[in-house]
C-alpha cells in the first residue's frame, strides 16, 4: 500500500507541476458586476444580477439532470458550484477541477444544434460532473484525502483519454434529447471519408493528431469510440472501466487494461473494429448515391486544403474562406483558374455575404483587453475593388451579418448579455442607426439573409418544437414560419425569387435541398458522398456553387440549378441509418424546483481550499520536498492563495512561505512572505568548524496589468508591473565578519510588448511578431545597497524562405550600477558559456527553424512521433566583468521532435542539442527534454 501511495503521490505531483501555478482558471469578469447565488438542493449557481432569470432556468435543468442523465454510471454525490458567464460572444462549458466547478458561457451558438442551448450545454457539462465524481472511488478516493481535489484531477488527466471524456459527453447530450451532435451526419463526416479514401490511422494517430494530415477531433472519435463500446458490450461497460482505473491507477495504461478487461478485447482492436464500422456503413451509403454531374472548381490538392463559404461576386470571381494544416485560414479569390489570397481573418464567427458591388461582409470575435470573460462579436466589410478591410461595428454582440444587394443596408443576428435576441438591420455607413425586430422569448433567432428584393429576410428560429426557418417582412415587422419545426439541421439559407437552398441532413447526410414557393415543397439537390454545404445561388439564377466534403477538406463544386430540379425525384428517396445514434430518451424538465436566491458577496467568499498535500510544491521551480501545501481559490477565480512549509533535503534549509493573487481589481495585486532557516558552518581562527544559524525573511508585493489586444488577424499584448521586495537576514550567533546582514530593499518596475500573427497548425512561431521588453530595478533604503539595474530587449519575428519556417532575431542590453554588492543578472549568457555576475552585458542572437518530417510512426504504446524540426542558432555577448570586457558567442543546431510517450496525454519535445564554441574551439552535445511542443 504505502508503494502504490508513493507511485500515486508523484503521478499527482507530476501533473501538478505541469499545470498552471494557479490550476485551471478560464479568466475574470468585471469588478462592477453584481453576482447572485441561487441555491438548489445539489447545486450553487453563481450568476451576475442581470442573468438572473436564465441563472434559475440553468438551476432547474441541473437538478433535473441530477437524478435522471446519468445512463451507464453512477450519479453524483456532492454539491457544486456553477459559474455563469453571460458576457462572453463565446458558446461553450468547463468542468474544472481543483476547485470543483462548472463555467457556461450561455449565448446560443449561430450553428447549434435544433434545440435550446442551455439544455444542451447544462446537459453536457453535468455528464462531465458525473464521469468526475466517479473517479472518486477506492485508492483515487484515499489519494483525494491525502492531496485534496488535486489527487481525482491528477488521475483524471494521467490515466482518461479526453476522447472518452468528450465523446461520452456527447453521447449523452444526444441519448437525452432529439438533436445533439450525435445526430447531426456532419459530425460523423471527418471519420468517415477518412477510412473510406485513406484507410483507418493508427490509434495514436487518431488520439493525438497529425501534422502531416487533418484527422478529427477527439469528440469525433471519442463519440464514435463510446458509443460503440456501449452498443456492442453493454451501457455498464464504461462505469466499470471508471471504476478500474480509480481504484487500480498504479497499473500501467489502466485505462486500456480496463477495457481488455471488461471487453475481452485490446484498445487498438476495439479502435480497429469501430472504425471498420464507421467504413462498412459509409461504403453501403455510397452503393445508394446518384450523384448529379457536378463541376469541381479547385482541383486536388497536396494535403488538407478546405474551402467554404463561398460567394459568386460576377461571371469569373469566386471568392471563399480557406484554410489548411500549413497557412493560417484566410479569403482568396479564384479567377480564370488563378487564386489570390485577399486578406487573412480573425476568429471567424459567420459565412461570407456579398453586395453586388462587391462588398464582403462577416463577423469576428473581439476580446475585452482586460476582462477575458467579456468578448464581442464584430462586424467587418472587405471591399474587394478597393483591397480594403474596414471593421463596421465594435463591441457588439452581432452574429451572422448580410449585407443588401446594393450594398447600403446589413442584417444581423443580435444577443444581449441578459439571454435577449432580435435581428437588427442598419445602414453600412452609419452602424448606430439599428432598427430592432423583437423575437419572441421563447424563439432564438439566427443566422438572417435577405430575401429577394431586399424586403425580406429569411432566418433560423430554434424553440423548444426544434429548429425552424421564419420570414421577416422589414416594412412590417410580421414574421412567419416557413419550413418546420424539424429536429434535423435546416442551415445556411441561399435565396432567390423563386425560393431558397438550404443545407439539410433529414435524409442521414448533409446535402443541400431547395424549396419552392410555388408549392411550399422541398426537394433534396445534390447527393453527396460525404456532405455537401454552404449552397450560394449564381448571378442569373441559374447554377449554384456548393462545397463538398473529403478527407483532405472541403472542394468548391458548381451545379446548374434549372437541370438539377428536373431530377430532384431521383434524389428524395434513400434514407439512410445511422448506426452510431442512440435512441431518443427526453427527461422531462420539472419546473417545479425549490432555489434559494441571494446576493453573492464577493468579499466574504475570497478562499476556497481545495487541495493539499504531505510535500511542498514549487511549480515555478519545478522542484519537490517534504513538508505540506495547502491551496486556495475561489469560485470565481479572483482569490488564488497558498501556505505551505518546505524541508530541503540537499540543504537541509526550513521555508515557510504564503502567498496570494488577487484578481478582482485593476490591476492584479501578489503577495508572497517567506521565512528561512538555513544553517551554515565556517573555520574560525582557530581552525574549529563552527555552524551558524541566519533565519532569511522576505516579502514581495506586486501589481501588474495585462492588456491583450486580439484584433482579426494580429494579436497584442502590453503588460505593466511594479513590485517592491524587502529582505532582512538575522544572524544571532558567532559567524564569519564578510557575512551580510541587516536588510535589502529593492524596487523594480517593467513593461513588455508583443505583437504577433495568428499561427497555422504546422508553424512553428507566428509569421510575423514584433516583442519588446523594458525592466528597472533599483535598492531602495536599507542596510544594504546593491544599486540598481536597467534591462532592455527586443525580438523580431519574420517568415523563413520555405513555408511554416521562421526566423527570430533579438538584441538585449543590462546596464547595472553596483554598490556594496550586485545585482543578480536578468539576461542569459550564450549556450555553453558558463555565466558569472556581470556589471553590463550586450547580447544578440538569431535563430532559424524548419520542420524536416511529419513522420506519424507508432511504436505502440511506447511512443507516437509526430514531427522531427530542426534549428539553427547563433549568440554573442559582450560582458564587463571586474571591470573588464568579456566577449562569448557560440553557435549550433537542435534536431528535437514532438513525440507522445507512452500515450500521455501532453507531447514531450525531445532532441539534442550540439553547440560550437569558438573562442576555445570546444564542441557538446545536451540531451533536450521538454514536455510540450516548443519552438
């Protein structure tokens, strides 16, 4: 027992280090919010004051999912905190442990699923709760006395592949309700068409990516994978695979050897046979297909190339969004056969809309500076005659714009942080004079586009019924359903005079449908071998371009429309199965539930112990004593605190430390005290070894306020900070004159800069970046003086010749004005030169990296290598020391690779290193090992 805790205590340790000194925070709200506290009998929501009515509607889905949505595993015990973030553009939701917690971002996605949000996001993220919750069981349950909610996280992250975690999730957002991404054929699509055209990846290939091929995410795989486990060996399988690991994870891969377990079948082969599943359905689906005759208008690609959304702006311009593994995504156009890039996006968060002048509009997501709990949705144009990218509208929550065909008038999805929506319409030039069209409470509208003529619009509705598409009359205000309400996708509307195109996967599959006004019917147009979507209606009315998908992404496809309705009877008929959806199991939602509404008070709620432990932790220093840990941080992430007491073995030296960070205000606030004891011996003068006793106390107090600035393609960040250090050493014993006491007092303030692109997949740095850093420290009164110091760096960024290479260049500089003693350096010398204290100190250096393979080999479950990069390095430095100038310099190369070793979740870069000296002329090798991928 006492090995297996020991295992166990340094599995958890391991994963500590590697997490973040403050856990796992998803950001801060402003200050001046008001939060209320709805109390449940197994929940605590926190929620600010103007969300309070959707806060009671997420608490009443919680408590009703308590007892009813936990199909395959055992429900949760405990009582939790949720975390409401409803100034947030975001759609998404976090289980996060050590503290426990739940954190949703409530505002409906533009591309949700055909039910209401909140049921669907609540409902994933409870099931997370339960997957947790059964960890705690057996040894993880004796860690978690030992080390506090860190122990169930550790064994979490070390031993449960996060494809279990997602996919399980989803399993049980579609098992539970009508729609869910289980149901939706698109998300099964990636898979699919990657067995089908390039055969089954191996399994680490499947779990960890590739940069060498796009391969789906881990709620793809994860869905497909959980789903047949339960549909082939029975819905307990995966609880007792739970409850394996949490009992026995001293075990090597226990994860995989609980799935042997209670299967009877290895891992890879239960991946193998899943896949062949996901093969054999989509090959009798292709049996069925009678594709009309479609025009490709981009050719085949080397590698993932993906295009959607695209627009037909006159008879030879097509312009659509791009992107691949290796060149972050952006808009091009194709003339005559000739592609051009026109501009790179942001973080996207619509299609492209057209004017017919020309006129490209879209959204992106904006970020607050400060706040990272607070982001936008922002309109931008591109005019494409004039090459100009201009931002419409800032600090809005507008989604999914369109733009009239002549160019003067934009429509838009709208969402308030209260839960409210409308569709608002202004004009292009002049983004404050915003004519509002309420919707009704119950209905979310999405996604609107003009109708012919421009007195119109179309848009999505979702209710509680499912999804919907409603007309808008804009003289009026009427509105009117359409088509529906349906529980499949109805999507990205395309209109003309006698109708629309929309994308629809009613049939198992998603292609693209078009319905008639004359006869209020709708016919399904293509019959694609995967999925076909983003339908956009030529000049003229007569063809439509369309993109379909494969393996290596998306191809542009064009189709004449008048040809294509003849023969839409042809395409109505097949329906197709899918294996992988569960059936339909609607927990009936009682409103009925008793809460307890109160006004939060932040100030009475800043601690929240939440982990501990038998040994000291240093995350930053990486290093591991005896002694104890205790940690705090509260429910909404603005209080993180630490004590603790630590016995260095090599030295034999006592610290007590404190510490805490407060984020609630601007800007951030840090304190830390220490106290040491460190015993020292020396010779006296007559030759006797005396040992001394000097108890070191230190405390640090520091502000710093980050701005991050993340505008469309280029991401900013300025960070300010001051602190103020006071250090006093005692000695009250015989010891040696030149030993320092009294006290030292050092100031220091700084400000850093950087500046950089977006990155695709496979770069390894931005393209381009631009970082600057200024540091001043100074002795400020006290026994002791050091003097003070000034640090200034700067590094530039470019690309290298050949793609995903890059070239960083930098130059620094330390002046210091000594005192009784010197300040300690804050610049490193050049690789292999041996630092010593230095009075002034010039550097400059400049290094060139490339990627060499994507070599994707599997060692089974030993190691999984991804990618093989190498770089080139040169560093000089010009020191004063003793008042003498020193010049080093040393060049060399690193061939490192990304690699997972022994299917741990985080890559490790592991490589050597040879530098040249050539001052002495002397070569060495140093063995790199890191854990996660570096540049």
């Amino acid at each position: 027992m006492i090995r297996k805790v020991a295992i166990l205590l340094m599995a958890g340790i391991v994963w500590c280090l590697h997490a973040n000194a403050q856990y796992y925070e998803t950001g801060r709200e402003q200050p001046s919010i008001n939060w209320m506290s709805i109390k449940s009998a197994h929940f605590q929501v926190l929620v600010p004051e103007a969300y309070l009515g959707k806060g009671k509607k997420v608490a009443v889905l919680l408590e009703n999912y308590y007892t009813k949505a936990n199909e395959g595993l055992k429900p949760p015990r405990k009582k939790h905190v949720v975390v409401v973030h409803p100034y947030s553009s975001l759609s998404n939701g976090y289980v996060a442990w050590a503290p426990s917690r739940v954190e949703l971002y409530p505002l409906p996605s533009q591309g949700m699923y055909s039910q209401e949000w909140l049921s669907q996001l609540t409902l994933h993220e409870f099931r997370h709760l339960v997957q947790i919750e059964n960890m705690e069981q057996g040894f993880t349950k004796i860690l978690s006395v030992l080390l506090g909610q860190q122990a169930t996280a550790a064994v979490l992250g070390l031993f449960i592949p996060p494809w279990f975690l997602e996919g399980d999730a989803v399993w049980t957002e579609t098992y539970y309700s009508k729609s869910g991404r289980g149901r939706m054929p698109d998300f099964s699509a990636g898979f699919k068409a990657l067995v089908v055209e390039k055969g089954v990846p191996s399994m680490n290939k499947a779990m960890f990516g590739s940069f060498r091929h796009y391969i789906p995410d881990h709620y793809e795989l994860g869905y497909h994978w959980v789903t047949f486990v339960r549909e082939k060996y029975g819905e307990d399988t995966w609880e007792s695979v739970l409850r394996y690991v949490a009992r026995n994870p001293w075990y090597p891969w226990p994860f995989a050897r609980a799935l042997k377990k209670y299967t009877g079948k290895p891992k890879r082969l239960l991946y193998k046979e899943c896949m062949m599943t996901l093969d054999s359905i989509q090959r009798q689906t292709d049996i069925a297909i009678d594709s009309l005759p479609a025009t490709a208008i981009t050719g085949e690609h080397r590698g993932f190339v993906s295009y959607s959304s695209a627009l037909v702006l006159n008879d030879s311009m097509i312009v659509a969004m791009k992107s691949s593994l290796d060149r972050y995504h952006s808009v091009v156009s194709i003339e005559n056969g000739k592609e051009k890039k026109l501009f790179s996006l942001g973080s996207n968060s619509s299609r492209l809309f057209a004017s017919d002048n020309g006129v490209i509009v879209w959204s992106e997501y904006a970020w607050d500076p400060v706040y990272e709990n607070r982001s936008y949705s922002e309109v931008w144009k591109y005019d494409v005659k004039t090459g100009k990218k201009k931002r419409i509208s800032k600090k809005t929550l507008w989604y999914s714009p369109d733009i009239s065909a002549t160019g003067d008038r934009i429509i838009v999805s709208a969402m308030s942080a209260d839960g409210g929506n409308s569709i608002q319409v202004f004009r292009t030039d002049a983004p404050d004079s915003v004519v509002t069209f309420s919707i009704p409470d119950t209905l979310v509208a999405l996604s609107p586009v003009y109708e012919y003529a421009d007195t119109s619009a179309l848009f999505i509705v979702i209710s509680p019924q499912g999804r919907s598409i409603y007309r808008l009359r804009l003289m009026t205000g009427e509105i009117s359903e359409i088509l529906g309400p349906v529980f499949y996708t109805a999507d990205q509307l395309s209109t003309l005079k006698e109708g629309f195109l929309y994308m629809s996967d009613e049939n198992g599959k998603s292609d693209i449908c078009f319905y008639n006004y004359r006869d209020n019917q709708s016919f399904r147009i293509t019959d694609s071998q995967f999925s076909a979507s983003d339908p956009v209606i030529c000049p003229g009315g007569k063809s439509f371009l369309y993109s379909d998908y494969h393996s290596d992404g998306y191809r542009l496809c064009i189709l004449p429309l008048d040809t294509t309705l003849q023969n839409v009877t042809t395409l109505h008929s097949t329906k197709i199965q899918h294996y992988f959806m569960p059936e339909v199991n609607i927990i009936p939602i009682d409103t009925a539930i008793e809460l307890s509404v109160r006004k939060y008070h932040k100030s009475l709620n800043l601690f929240r112990l939440h982990s501990w432990g038998p040994v000291s932790t240093d995350v930053e220093s990486q290093r591991v004593n005896p002694g104890f840990t205790l940690l705090s941080q509260n429910s909404l992430s603005t209080m993180f605190a630490d004590a603790g007491y630590e016995y260095d073995i090599k030295t034999g030296v006592q610290k007590y430390t404190a510490g805490i960070k407060f984020r609630g205000w601007d800007p951030d606030v840090s304190l830390r005290a220490n106290y040491s004891l460190e015993d020292e011996q020396f010779f006296d003068a007559d030759s006797l070894k005396r040992v001394f006793t000097r108890q070191i106390s230190d405390a640090r107090a520091s502000l710093s306020l980050p701005w991050y600035f993340r505008k469309s393609y280029w991401i900013t960040m300025l960070q300010s900070s001051a602190s103020i250090v006071a250090s006093q050493t005692e000695i009250n014993e015989v010891h040696p004159e030149e030993t320092l006491t009294g006290n030292v007092n050092l100031g220091g303030a700084g400000i850093s800069f950087s500046n950089y692109t977006r990155s695709s997949q496979r770069d390894l740095s931005p393209k381009f970046g631009q970082m600057l850093l200024m540091q001043y420290r100074t002795t400020l009164l006290g026994d002791r003086n050091a003097g003070d110091a000034m640090v200034t760096r700067g590094a530039l960024l470019f690309p290298g010749i050949f793609r995903n290479n890059s070239l960083f260049i930098s130059a620094s500089y330390e002046g210091k004005r000594p005192q009784e003693y010197i300040l300690s350096n804050s610049l490193d010398y050049p690789a292999g030169i041996i630092p010593r204290n230095y009075e002034n100190y010039t550097a400059f250096s400049a290094r060139y990296s490339a990627p060499l393979l994507y070599p994707d080999i599997s060692m089974g479950s030993l190691l999984y290598l991804k990618r093989i990069k190498a770089s080139l390095f040169c560093e000089y430095g010009n020191a004063k020391i003793s008042g003498k100038y020193e010049q080093f310099s040393s060049v060399g190369s690193d061939v490192t690779a990304d690699v997972h070793i022994l299917r741990f979740l985080f890559p490790f870069n592991v490589g050597i290193r040879t530098v040249y000296i050539p001052r002495s002329g002397e070569i060495y090798t140093q063995f790199l090992f890191f854990m996660g991928i570096t540049y």
